[in-house]
C-alpha cells in the first residue's frame, strides 16, 4: 500500500526511535511552514488584496482560507509580523527548532536583545516565556482608574479622557476592538479610515447600543430621505448616498427610508421590503449566524435580499433571503452577487466575477511522500 507510488511503513511497524523522529520532524516541518505561511500572509497583507474578498483584515481572511480559529490565525500573523524585527529568532524559527508557540511568545517578551530571545525560545516552554513576559510588566493599582468627560468649543465636541487598570480595561477594549473592527472600509475608495476616526466610531456605536438596549438590537432605527424621482438618497445630515448604500438601506427595515416628492414625504419606503417577524425568526433558525463564508456573527444581523427588492424585484420570502452581518452586508452590496439556494449551499462572487473558494485543498502527494514518508492506515 502506498500513499504515493512507494512503499511505506504502517505506524505499528515502527520502532519507539522511529515514531520519536517521526514525531520531531513532522514538528520541526509544522513550524518551517507555519513561518512561511505566516509571511506570505503578511505580504498578502501588505498588498491587501483580502479586502476582494471581503475579509475585514488579513486575520480573518486567513480564517476562511486556511479554516483555523482565530487565535491560531492571529498567532501566525502577529508572530511573523513581530519576527520582521528580529534576524536571529527568525533564523532558528526558519530552521524548525523552535515552534511557533515559543517564537509567539518569545517575540512578545520586552526590553530583551534578538540574541538572547532566540537563546531563550529554544529553551524554553512557551508557558514559562508568557509568564517572564508578564513579570516583567507591573499591574496598575484600582486606585488609578479614573475617567471624565466634558464639552469643549462651546458645545461643539465632547472631549473624553481616562485609564483603567489592565482587568477592567479589558472589557471596554474588548467592546470596543469588535466595534471597530465592524467598521468597513469606506465604500468609494474601498481604504480603511485611520484607526482612530473608526475608534471613535466604535465608541459612539457602543453608546447608542446602550441606548437602545431595551428594543429588538437588531432593527435600531435611522431615518434616512429618498427623493423619489430617481431613487438618489440624501442622509440626514444632507451628505449624498451612493446607490450600493441606498440598495443595502432598502433591503432590511434595519434603516427606514422616507420617500419624498417635491411636496413633501409621501411614505416610508415600499412597506413589503420589511422583513415580518415570521419571517425574521425562520431565517434566524435557518441561518444561525451571517452566511458569509467564515463569518459566524449572531448580534446586529440583516436580512439581505439575495435578487434585491428595488432592482430586480426580488420577493421578501425565505427563499430569497439571506443572514448578514452589518459588515458583510455592506460588503455584498458593493457589487458581489450570491447564486443557489439559501436553503442549502451558496456561491459567493466578487465584483469581479471570480468566485470566493474555502480551504486549502489537500498536501500534493509528492510533499507527503517526501516529508512524511509513512501511511496512517487505520486506527488499532
Ligand atoms: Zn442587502
Ligand atoms: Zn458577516
């Protein structure tokens, strides 16, 4: 029996030596190509061409492609981006004698010499490096937290400042980490806007959240006008909406548009887009979280028409309704089309027509044969 076109042993047939080298080269080439892997994804995030496919950044594109966790995600990406800075923990990382758990860890401890983070990463569990890493950083006494907020300009801007101690400050910055990451880029130049004007975002997110804890979270209401000559939409505050903008607004009573003529306001949207709670909780217990591939958001879901209701008429029934998050709903209203049955199984295209594909595909044979060298067969 072979794996490829040679002969290999079975796992029961080798000797304890054998299974040991076994065992520290499939390990050593886990940590080779863990590190490879995590600089093509670097580069990849220098391009930034996870943005085509919709991903929110190059962690959770590496999610749905390589179907890892997010931690295992972020490990690999941080890691490489950390070992940028580091020649010597890279070398040894790069020769498979230290795994990517000890270099993720080695990488994070502070004020120490390349050298001597390469010395201590092959030595050291990466257990024992996380908790030199935290002995070295001293916690901040509860007596310290403070926050205040006041308005400055006449009115005009509130101004915010404060700190926490790492344990408490871990709840807001969690809160406000997915906030922020839910903001997209900006639809007309597709460029993400500085972290900080999308911190701030989040902040305000958060406190209208707060507000509106008491009702449905998933139908918070904006007003929003539409002239109904052309269907062109002004927001409140007078800024234009682009189409794609308007398309997304119309697809789910998550935002209200008022259509107005030259006489005033005639009515509020085309009232058979809004999704009936009938209808809401079927697709909720169809659709468990957003259906875009590797998303598995449950909180401040939309019902997106998969044929749009406006432009293609596109009827508000089950069959044509899909799951998304705010995120991925705008994503898909930028010019990506869904095709099959939300029933069943989707096909996701971009706007430019190439489908977005999951996982890796399986280890050629010829690696197999070459680095592993040994059949599996079944389990004794
Ligand atoms: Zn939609
Ligand atoms: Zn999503």
């Amino acid at each position: 029996m072979a794996v490829g076109d040679r002969m290999f042993p079975m796992f029961q047939q080798l000797n304890q030596e054998e299974l040991e080298a076994l065992v520290d080269r499939a390990a050593a080439l886990i940590s080779v190509t863990q590190f490879h892997l995590g600089r093509a994804l670097r580069e990849i995030d220098r391009r930034e061409t996870w943005m085509a496919d919709g991903a929110k950044g190059i962690v959770e594109w590496t999610q749905t492609r390589c179907g890892y966790e997010r931690r295992t995600a972020r490990t690999v990406v941080e890691t490489a981006e950390a070992l940028e800075l580091l020649p010597r923990l890279t070398e040894v990382v790069k020769s498979g004698a230290v795994s990517l758990d000890q270099a993720s860890a080695a990488s994070k401890l502070e004020q120490r010499e390349d050298v001597e983070l390469a010395e201590l990463a092959q030595t050291h569990a990466p257990s024992a490096l996380r908790r030199m890493a935290a002995a070295t950083r001293e916690p901040l006494p509860p007596e310290s937290r403070r926050f205040s907020w006041g308005w400055i300009h006449d009115g005009a801007a509130l101004r915010l400042s404060g700190r926490l101690p790492a344990d408490e400050g871990q709840y807001v910055a969690a809160a406000l980490d997915r906030l922020r990451d839910d903001v997209p880029p900006d639809p007309e130049t597709g460029m993400f806007q500085p972290a900080e004007q999308r911190g701030a975002d989040a902040l305000v997110e958060l406190a209208s959240l707060s507000l509106q804890q008491d009702s449905d979270p998933d139908r918070a209401t904006v007003v929003v006008h539409v002239d109904a000559k052309d269907l062109s939409a002004e927001s409140e505050s007078g800024s234009r909406l682009p189409p794609a903008t308007l398309d997304r607004i119309l697809c789910d009573s998550t935002l209200q548009a008022m259509v107005e003529a030259e006489s005033g306001t005639v009515g509020i949207g085309r009232r058979s887009r809004v999704v009936p709670h009938g209808i809401r909780r079927a697709l909720h217990s169809r659709d468990a979280s957003c259906r875009f591939p590797g998303c598995a958001r449950t909180r401040w879901t939309h019902a997106h028409h998969i044929r749009e209701w406006v432009r293609d008429e596109g009827p508000t029934d089950l069959d044509n309704l899909v799951r998304l998050c705010g995120y991925h709903h705008r994503v898909i209203h930028r010019g990506w089309k869904i095709e099959g049955s939300p029933g069943g199984r989707l096909q996701w295209f971009r706007p430019d027509g190439r489908e977005l594909t999951i996982g890796t595909g399986a280890l050629p044979t010829d690696l197999h044969d070459r680095f592993i060298g040994v059949q599996a067969g079944p389990a004794p």
